[in-house]
C-alpha cells in the first residue's frame, strides 16, 4: 500500500497563505538568520541540485542572471563560487535581503513574483526560482512573467514543492508551456529537497522559446 506523504504538516510556513503572512513569517525567521541555520540543520538541497542543472548548459558567465525568489542568497553564492559574476537577485521580503553578503548580487531588490514586474521584456539572458515555488508562496502564473522577461533561448531553473506541484497546478502549466511553444523541458527530475523534512522536490530546467 502506498503511504500519503502529508508534505503540509511539515513546516510551519506550508500552512499560511497570505502574501502579509508570508512576509511576516519571513521577517522573524530571517532574525538571527534563524533562516540559514534552520536550512542547514534540515540539510536543504535545493541551492546546490539547481545549480547543477543550471552549470550543465555551459553558461557564459558574463551572461545577465536572475536569481528570483532570492532569499538570503544561497543560490546567488554557489554562482559566485561558479565564477558567475553578471547576477541579480530579487525577493518579495526586505529582511531576507537585507541578510545578503554585499559581493554576491550585482543588484538586489525587492518584487512580487505574483504580479506585473517592472523589468522589460526581453531583459535577463537567464534565471533561477529556487525554493520558491511552494506553499502559498509564488504561483504558476509567475511563468507568464519568467517568459516575458527572459530572451529566446534562455535557461530558466525552477524547483518545485512536491506537495504543490499537481495540487496548485504547476504539472498542467509546465506542459502548457511546452504545447504552445513557449518553452522546451530539458529535464524534469524530483529529487531530494529538505533532507531531514524528508520532501522531495522537482527540478526543472528548460530552455525558452520565442
Ligand atoms: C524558501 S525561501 C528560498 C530562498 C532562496 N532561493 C534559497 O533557496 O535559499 C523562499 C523565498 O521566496 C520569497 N518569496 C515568497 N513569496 C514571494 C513572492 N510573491 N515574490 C518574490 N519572492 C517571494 C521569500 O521571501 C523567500 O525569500
């Protein structure tokens, strides 16, 4: 028999639903970087698998990336490291960018993935939404605004909660995606998330079209 993995119960977070909650939650888990420390005793896997994804297209590194859904820039480190040096970051809570070392972005500001974005079209060479897509958190319809700003042929990497890919949708849009057109999938793989949580998510890379 197959047992139904409840992947709400989980974390407090998953529950709430409200940009305002959302926000608020951020603002007290970011205090001490409880955020980081948290992440790190739960051995959060997220960052570094789409890195990989993203590292295996041989990017140039000159090239203009956006890391949405930034957080405190863990996704934003590993590029560094990666000798990624041309990337933003942007994030819907001030205090989780305010924990961002200075040298990792070269902007950082703030934005909602769930409305109209005040970047033109055509504007990224690439990005990533790590973490991001989960739990009354950014919803499919951001993918309006990922292929708008990004340029033909751009590599955009997504992880996705397990617990709310089918149930908010993302599995219909990312096929909807690939029928119009709009995008091919390179790969679409699940794979450890949140280790000690025991949550998988899927990583998702795909290549825009224009
Ligand atoms: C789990 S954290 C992931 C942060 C970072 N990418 C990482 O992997 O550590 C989710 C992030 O999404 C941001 N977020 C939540 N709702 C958002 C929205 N509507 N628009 C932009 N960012 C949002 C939160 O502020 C938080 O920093």
């Amino acid at each position: 028999m197959v047992k139904f993995k409840n992947t709400e119960d989980k974390i407090s977070i998953y529950k709430l639903n409200t940009p305002e909650e959302i926000l608020k939650y951020y603002k007290n888990w970011s205090a001490n970087n409880n955020y980081e420390k948290d992440l790190e005793d739960w051995n959060y896997h997220a960052p570094l698998l789409s890195c990989q994804f993203f590292t295996s297209q041989k990017i140039d590194q000159n090239s203009l990336i956006l890391d949405a859904g930034c957080g405190t820039g863990l996704v934003g480190k590993i590029l560094k490291d990666k000798g990624y040096n041309n990337v933003e970051g942007l994030d819907f809570s001030n205090e989780m960018l305010d924990l961002i070392p200075y040298d990792i972005y070269k902007k950082a500001y703030q934005a909602d993935l769930n409305k109209k974005l005040q970047i033109p079209d055509n504007f990224y060479d690439h990005a990533l939404c790590v973490g991001t897509f989960t739990y009354g958190h950014v919803r499919a319809k951001a993918f309006d605004e990922f292929h708008r700003i990004l340029k033909n042929s751009s590599y955009f990497v997504f992880s996705i909660n397990e617990g709310v890919f089918k149930s908010y949708g993302f599995d219909k849009a990312i096929s909807k995606f690939e029928e119009n057109k709009k995008w091919s999938v390179i790969s679409l793989e699940k794979k450890i998330y949140i280790e000690k949580k025991d949550i998988e998510a899927y990583y998702v890379l795909v290549k825009i079209m224009k």
